[in-house]
C-alpha cells in the first residue's frame, strides 16, 4: 500500500467524508426519499415509469426500498432522447433551469445530452474540490487540464474544481503534445490530469524533445478515463516517467465525478453522499457482498437537471464499505474500476478483464506500454465458437529478444490469470497510440 508521501494529514474538505456509517445511511435515506418524490414528479419519463409499476416515492422506508425499481440503462436513455429529440424525457427541470449541456463522446453510439442547473454544476465543482484537496493540492499548485474541453465533461469540471480549490489553471484540453510538454517545462506544471495511456504518451515524447519528466516540477498526476490508474503496472510506469504521483479518478457523463483516490490510495472513495451505490451480480441483478466483483449502480441523491435512478454505469468494481486508513468512510472501489460488464471476457470459465492483462504486460521487462487482445476465430472453439485462449499483441523493445520475451509474458498470464495467450511480438510503434480512450480489446468473429 502507497501513501502520499506529504499528505497523509490532508484533513477532509466536507465534514460528510467521515460521518459514521448510520449519519450516511440517515442521510441516503432522507434524500433518496426527497429526490424519488421530485424526480416521481418533474421527470417526465420516470413519472411514467412509476405510474406503470404503481411505484409510490412517499412509500419509501429504507434504501432496500429502491430495489423494487428497474435499472435505467443506457438504451433507455438513447429511446427517450429518440421518443423526444433532441432533449429527452429525463430533465426534471424546464429548459430554462438547464445552465449547462455535455454530450456523451459518442464512440459506440450517437451522442446524448446530460444537463446540470447553476446548483448541480456548483455541487459538481465541489466534489472535484475535495478529491483534488484530499490528494494534497491547493492553492500554488499549477493545474495543466488536459482532458478534453469539447463536448464532454473532462475538462471543465476539473477545472472549476481546481479553482475553487486555488490552484493556478491552465485549461490546456487534449491536443498539441510538443505545446503541452514545452508548457509543463516552461512554466512550472505541479498537476497533471489526463488519460493513463496519454501520460505515458506525453512522458515518452517529453524525452524525444529532451526533457526528462522526471526532472520536472510535477509532483501529481490525476488520471481517469481507463482502468489504468488502479493498475498497479501502470501506475508505477507512470509515477517512474514522471516523478509524481499517479492518482486515480472515477467518473463518467452521468456522475461527474463520483470516485477519487485518497492519500493512501487503497481504491478510489466513492462520494456516497452524492450518489446511492449498489454493486449488483450482472447475471442476477442481485446485490453482492463487499469484496465480491459485481456491476455499479448508482442513483443521484441530490442532482436536479438529470436525475437517474438506478443507473447501471456497466462498470465491475469490488467495494469495501470499512472505514479507510485515511479516516474518511465513504466506501472504496478496491482495484478501482475492473473493467466493462461489455468487455469482460470469459476464457474456460475464467473472467479476464484487459486490466489484468494490462498489470502482466506493464510488469514483463522488454516491452513498449502497448498491447492490445484479440479474439478472432483462431482462438475460438471449433465446437463451441468460444474462445479458449487470447492472442495478445505487443512491441518488444529493439534491445529485446523478441522470443524470449513471448514467452515470457506467455507463461506469466498463464501463471497469473490462468489463461492461455498466444503472443504476438512486434516492431516498437506499430501498435496505435491512444490521445483519448485506448481501445486495447478487439473481439472479431
Ligand atoms: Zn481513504
């Protein structure tokens, strides 16, 4: 276990990050109560479907009482948006009480809204300010924000975040990598946020230029975005390149943000006074004990522009609800986030996330920080069509002996994950380098 060297004292921003578990239970249950009534009336589309069950938010005794609610998925989403473009029918404000609009980043499907009031957005700003205050930064840090500023949530979250914490922002988004690295050198940049494969990125082009990351003034690096920040491989590579510290952040369009790592880093805090966990088996929809990996389901307790109601986010997480080292009490997602229900794969009966694989690649000495899966008919049962093995592409450095290192890597995700991989070795740059999201699994028929 890591422990920020400098901020293990970081006291808590909001008094609610240590209430004891029944002062967070209390408070769930008076706003959960409060927020199905308002959304029960104002949200056109969750009026209906409380209507159709004979669903009644003043019968509401306990936090159990929510699971006689359906899911809300992302299809159901989209079909409202399509039922009554372009707005939707889950607002539960009028449109003018809708002080801002992101989209979702469109790379599965066609982009939907997500709509915040002046009162969600300060609430949005002050979640961010916490997680960036429990991570030891405030007032003279530089903040260099390179999430995306265009559409999508990343950037300007953080950087409200960042200002009300203090910092210094330079809202720099997510191109010109020559322009970033000369700006991080340059002025003096102690904060880094971005993807885990751009840090990468941006550490290995910063030595193309003649600059060593490590040599640089910053001390912290947020990432989000993928799983990388939880896996222990990356984490290292990245906190090696940079001198830094890499800390993970948790988020998506829906709930923005809901989970950052804390001092000791045993897994991002969920921000449960803000959104109502339910970690769920996918198979089942029944809630699974701490410990156990199951699918995040979140319900906003507080927020009045988009409110949604059992939100399944799609994303395997493992909680425990103990009080953590850091005195703070909001549950943890040990591991952070395991992976995608979608991506998850099952290889003779064993689940195999591309986050596991991630830690045995980025901890086999030889290899470039690249990889990507590949399940395709020559890995699939004759019989069955399933997959029995994956292959697995990597780059193994021009120093390497590209066999040895297969084979290497080929008997450690055999010894660790209990898979067989069939490994393909290739020149240094072939493999696509991500600025965004990295797409590391590819499933063909
Ligand atoms: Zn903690």
């Amino acid at each position: 276990m890591t422990v920020l060297d400098d901020t293990v004292a970081t006291a808590a921003w909001d008094p609610c990050e240590t209430w004891s578990r029944d002062q967070l239970v209390a408070h769930q249950t008076a706003s959960l109560t409060r927020q199905l009534e308002r959304v029960g009336r104002d949200s056109a589309f969750y009026r209906r479907r409380f209507a159709e069950l004979g669903f009644d938010p003043r019968d509401v005794r306990s936090l159990e009482d929510l699971r006689r609610l359906p899911l809300t998925k992302k299809a159901d989403y989209s079909a409202s948006i399509a039922a009554a473009a372009p707005w939707g029918e889950f607002a539960a404000v009028p449109r003018e009480r809708i002080a801002r609009i992101h989209f979702s980043s469109g790379t599965t499907a066609a982009p939907v809204p997500q709509y915040w009031t002046a009162k969600d957005l300060e609430r949005w700003a002050d979640l961010y300010a916490r997680y960036a205050h429990g991570q030891g930064i405030g007032p003279g840090d530089l903040f260099q924000c390179l999430f995306t500023y265009t559409w999508f949530v990343g950037g300007l979250g953080a950087t409200a975040g960042f200002q009300r914490l203090g910092a210094t922002v330079i809202p720099a988004g997510s191109q010109e990598t020559e322009r970033q690295i000369r700006t991080v050198f340059e002025f003096g940049t102690t904060v880094l946020c971005g993807t885990p494969s751009f840090m990468v990125h941006l550490g290995a082009v910063a030595r193309e230029m003649g600059y060593d990351p490590a040599a640089s003034t910053v001390r912290r690096i947020i990432v989000g975005g993928e799983p990388g920040g939880a896996v222990p491989a990356t984490r290292r590579r990245i906190e090696e390149l940079w001198g830094a510290r890499c800390c993970d952040a948790y988020g998506s369009l829906e709930f923005q943000p809901i989970g950052f790592d804390c001092p000791v880093q045993d897994g991002p805090h969920l921000a449960e006074d803000f959104a109502y966990a339910e970690i769920i088996d996918a198979e089942t929809g029944e809630p699974v004990e701490d410990g156990t990996p199951g699918v995040l389901v979140l319900t906003h307790l507080d927020k009045e522009a988009g409110p949604l109601v059992r939100w399944w986010t799609g994303d395997v997480v493992c909680r425990d609800s103990r009080p953590c080292a850091c005195g703070r009490t909001h549950a943890r997602l040990v591991g952070g986030v395991r992976g995608r229900a979608d991506d998850m794969l099952v290889i003779r009966g064993i689940n195999l996330f591309p986050s596991a694989v991630e830690e045995v690649v980025r901890s086999t000495p030889g290899l470039s920080d690249e990889y990507r899966i590949v399940v395709d008919a020559s890995v699939r049962s004759a019989d069955t069509g399933l997959p029995n093995a994956i292959r697995l592409q990597v780059e193994a450095l021009a120093d390497a002996d590209a066999t040895r290192v297969a084979a290497a890597l080929a008997a450690a995700v055999k010894d660790r994950l209990r898979v067989r991989a069939v490994v393909e070795t290739l020149p240094p740059g072939t493999l696509p380098r991500a600025q965004h999201k990295a797409k590391r699994l590819v499933v063909a028929p």
